[in-house]
C-alpha cells in the first residue's frame, strides 16, 4: 500500500523537473536591463544620517551607470565632527566601466 503512494508521489515530483519554456531573447533582456538602469539612474541619490555623541555621519549614494548598461553604485561618506568644528567626505571607488559619450 506505501510503495504505490510513494510512487505516484515521486512521479508528481518529477513533473515540474521538464524543460522551462525559453527566457526571452537577449536582446529583449538587455533592452529591460537598459531600461531599469534608467530608471535607477532617474532616482535622487540615497542619503542616510546617524547621529553618534553629537556628531553626525551622513551615507549618501549614488547610482552610476557603465557602458554595458548595468547600474552600479558610487557612496561617498560625509563625517561632521561637531567637538572640532570639521567636516570630512571620503568617496569609494568609481566602477571600472564608466559610460563615455
């Protein structure tokens, strides 16, 4: 009585193991991919603030697109030190691939 159960249940399993139907072109991808890059890139830039013993750390990024069309990202760090009276921004590194036109 158990082997036909667990047979018919190790056939439904093996159902949803065929071919999936074929993604889309890639040129139907990329032109989607393109198109959300846009998007990001049309965002204002992401700004957090945290206030630490009375002075203040501000994170701000910014999206920053490359020639093959993908996003990245650029964050820079700006630190107010209210004791000193100073304040001090410090950038990471720009993507490898920057857009030229």
């Amino acid at each position: 009585m158990l082997k036909p159960l667990l047979l018919i249940a190790f056939a439904l399993a093996l159902l949803g193991c065929g071919q999936s139907a074929p993604s889309d072109s890639p040129r139907t991808a990329k032109k989607q991919r393109i198109e959300a890059a846009e998007a990001a890139l049309n965002r204002s830039p992401d700004v957090r603030t945290y206030h630490l013993d009375g002075s203040e750390l501000k994170s701000i990024e910014v999206p920053v697109k490359d020639s093959s069309g993908f996003v990245d990202s650029q964050r820079c760090f700006v630190w107010r030190d209210q004791e000193f009276k100073t304040a001090t921004i410090s950038c990471g590194q720009q993507p490898d691939i920057l857009l030229s036109n």
